[in-house]
C-alpha cells in the first residue's frame, strides 16, 4: 500500500471541544451538561450506551421485592404466589434506554462514535481508524466486574449483576457469595420473591458500615428466613447431584453449604486496559486512573471521573450521581476551582431497612477528633414513625466538642431520602446547632434528626452559668 493511500484511507481527524470515552450514566451526564451550552462533543461508546445495565436492574429488582414484601404483609399475596418483577425490571430499563438512546444524544447535539478508544498521542485518541484530537479527553469508562479466584467457580451454574436484566425465574435455593451492601440487598430481594437464600459473607456482613446499624439490618434478614454465614472463607466450588456446594472453612473443619444457584457479587476493577493511557502521559494504578482533586490526570488536557477514576479521585463513585460530572464542567468550561469532597457523598445500603450514611464513621471520627459526642434518637421516640408504623433503627450524629458534624447514620425503612437534609449539611458545614433550629415536617419522621440534633444541647440545661443567667433574666418579668 502507497502511502497516499494510507493517507486517504485514515479519516479527517475529528476536532471538538471535548472527547468523552465512556457512554455510561457519567459519560452522557457531562456530555449533556456540555452540549446545552453549545459546546462541541464527541462521546466514544464500544457497547450499549448507558453502560452496565446490571446495576439498574439490581436496583429495580430489589424495589420489586420490597413491593412483593408489602403485598404479602397487606396479604394480597397468597403463598406460592409469585410477583412479576420481571415485567418491573423490563419497564425500568425499557425507559432508560429511551433516555440513554443514540436518537436522543444526536438530537442534542452530541456526536456519539462506535467502537474501541485508545490513546495515540498525548493528544490524539483513535477509535478504529478515526482520530480525534480535542482540545480535552475525559476517561469515563467506568468499571468491570472481577471474580474471585475460587477453584471449581467454572464449573458451576453461576450468576452475577450482569445476569440480572435478563433474569427470568428466581433461583430454588441460592447461595450469596459476599457480604457487601449490595449482596445483603440482592439476597434478601431474592428471598422476598420466593428463592431460599443463604448469604455467606467471608468479611462480614456490610463491614463498610455503621456496626450497630448493621446489626439492625442483621435481625430482619434472619428474621425474614435467611441463613448468613459471617467471617467463613470459601474454599470451593464443586457440582452436586441437586446443584452444587460451596465448601466453607471453619473452625471444625470444612462446610459445605448446598443450593441450586450461585451468586458471586464480585468486585469491581477499573475498566482501562484498552485505553494505551502510557502512549498520553496518563499515570495509572489498580484503582484506576490517577487524578488530582480537580480530576486532572497527569495529562493536564485529559480527565477522569467515575468508577474509572483513581487515587484521590476514588471518591466513593458509586455514590457520587452525576456530581463528578458537574464538577469537571465547572473545571473545563468556566475554570473554577473545584476539589473532590469524599465526605459530601452519601453512602446507601439497599437492603431494607435501609442504611444511608454521609461523612466519618464513628471509629474514624474518634480517630480523627479525640473528644467525639455521639448522638441517637430512635424512631421509635417519633410520633410520626409511630403513626406510619416504622418505627425501626435510628438516627445517629457523630460530632466534635462542639457540634461540628463528623459524620451522620441513619437505619430505617426510606433511609436513603432522609438523608437528604444532613448531605446539605455536611456541604454547607452545618453543625448540630444550626440542624437542631431547622424545622422538619410536623409528624414526620425526619422529626427524627432534629431531635437527635437538639439532644447536643441536652447538657446546656444543666449549665449552672446558663441557669443563672436565666434566674437574672426572670428579675424583668
């Protein structure tokens, strides 16, 4: 081949003002955000846009259960009867995909390329033989799941996240390979619509949060008919005549626990091999691409955000929403500063109750402070909790001497939107005093943290300075 002809077979290289290589949740976001102030956009996608739709269904599925559960407490839901969360799953995604739709992205404005993103230059990305030279790159490929290294793992009927979209029937009898929130929350979702789950969690269960939270959310599985195995390492997988077991070591020795289906909610890696970031300068490690508090990359022209985002920019991503998004838009088209706040992202567990918790944990706060006072009201103490008949779990404040917020828990059924007002606390460096004169619904139960924010002043009522100045005032009527 000439090399004419090499020339004329490579395309005229695209020039826009910023190529995004990810069409995932965070990918359109900014890419959406951009293109409304006119910007000029190339959004890079090798599969489905959207991006993982496993994570989508995971949540609509386990809100299909918690309908199941209520239908069957109400008793519209007889015994052997089963809820069609496939058809809830289907609508769910259905409407995503409208949204997340190559129709829709054009007629915004972007234009949306298919195909594999790499790196060619510090400022030259290639997808197929088409380069795009842009005047910023933003790495938002997200992050794909990884198995564990567990012998005889292939040679079992296995699920994961990304099975569920398409998942047709509830398993018979399944075995929940993890204990992290959103096992706990798929696991008792598979429970309440008819499966018999066994939940093995070899750290623990949900260890990234609150403890007495957990323990919480530990009661109603069991209580809902769940067998958890805590603390026990998996040794193996093997196929049985009815299925397969998961052999478990213990301190008597090995376990096995048997099921017809195994789930393994993997971890998740940065999704970044394919990029070639050594040929733009972009450093990298095992938590992905490594960008400043600004999400700048080592490549002044590039930015990372999401999943695939790494070293300070591992900023709880899952939790993050599109803020990331927003951030890096300030960053590249207005030059504010702007600094990831890894406190400021609230933190959800699915599971129901719910647990949702925003800034340090209890341990790291003490750490971090010294003199720490923690704070709980239950809701059993609320009369609007009392009215709803919700009146499980609590809500917890962790503040410093004086009523700065460290970090906040709450456990209860809805405890996702209660956290809501604390998030904007902890944003605007709100303290306990500030929260406690805010005024919540009248019978609502998110009378529940004004309490738990006025009970800081609990020790200001016995204050002998303060009761005499109160006796002096009482002199003038």
């Amino acid at each position: 081949m000439s090399e004419g002809t090499a020339k004329a077979m490579q395309a005229t290289a695209l020039t826009p003002d910023i190529c995004i290589i990810g069409a995932g949740a965070n990918g359109i976001a900014l890419a959406i955000a951009a293109a409304a102030f006119g910007v000029p956009v190339v959004l890079v996608e090798r599969g489905e846009t959207g991006g993982s739709r496993g994570t989508l269904a995971a949540r609509a599925l386990i809100e299909a259960a918690a309908q199941a559960e209520a239908a069957r407490q109400a008793g519209s839901l007889q015994p052997g009867q089963t809820w069609p969360f496939q058809d809830h799953i289907r609508r769910v995604l259905a409407a995503e995909a409208v949204d997340n739709s190559e129709e829709r992205l054009t007629a915004l404005g972007i234009k949306l390329l298919r195909g594999e993103a790499r790196f060619a230059s510090r400022s030259t990305v290639m997808v197929g033989n088409q380069p795009i030279k842009a005047r910023r790159f933003v790495i938002a490929t997200g992050t794909r799941a990884t198995p564990p290294a567990l012998p005889g793992l292939d040679a079992v009927s296995v699920l994961g996240e990304d099975d569920l979209p398409a998942l047709s029937r509830i398993p018979e009898r399944l075995i929940m390979l993890g204990g992290g929130a959103m096992a706990a929350a798929l696991a008792q979702a598979m429970q309440r619509l008819g499966s018999t789950v066994t939940l093995v969690a070899p750290e623990g269960l949900m260890p990234e949060h609150d403890p007495e939270a957990v323990n919480i959310v530990r009661r109603r599985l069991l209580r809902e008919g769940l067998t958890l195995h805590e603390g026990l390492e998996p040794l193996r997988a093997e196929r049985a005549r009815a299925g397969l077991r998961l052999v478990l070591s213990t301190p008597a020795g090995e376990q096995a626990v048997k099921g017809s289906q195994l789930f393994v909610a993997a971890s998740r890696q940065p999704d970044i091999a394919a990029l070639d970031l050594e040929f733009a300068g972009i450093r990298h490690d095992a938590s992905g691409v490594l960008v400043d508090r600004r999400f700048k990359t080592a490549n002044r022209h590039v930015y990372a955000l999401g999943g695939c985002a790494g070293g300070v920019g591992a900023a709880a991503p899952d939790q993050a929403g599109d803020d990331h998004a927003g951030l890096v838009l300030r960053n590249m088209l207005f030059r504010q500063p702007v600094k990831i706040d890894p406190r400021s992202y609230p933190r959800i567990a699915l599971c129901r109750p719910e647990i949702a918790a925003i800034g340090l944990p209890e341990d790291a706060a003490r750490a971090k402070a010294g003199a720490i006072r923690v704070l709980r009201w239950p809701f059993a103490e609320v009369t609007g909790a009392r009215v709803a008949g919700e009146t499980e779990g609590f809500v917890k404040l962790v503040t410093d001497a004086k009523g700065r917020l460290l970090g906040v828990t709450i456990v209860a059924d809805g405890a996702g939107e209660l956290i809501a007002p604390w998030c904007v606390a902890v944003r605007a460096g709100l303290g306990a005093t500030e929260m406690a004169s805010v005024a919540m619904p009248a019978l609502g139960r998110s009378q529940a943290s004004r309490q738990a924010a006025l009970s800081f002043q609990a020790a200001s009522t016995t204050n002998p300075h303060l009761r005499r100045l109160i006796g002096f005032l009482r002199r003038f009527g």
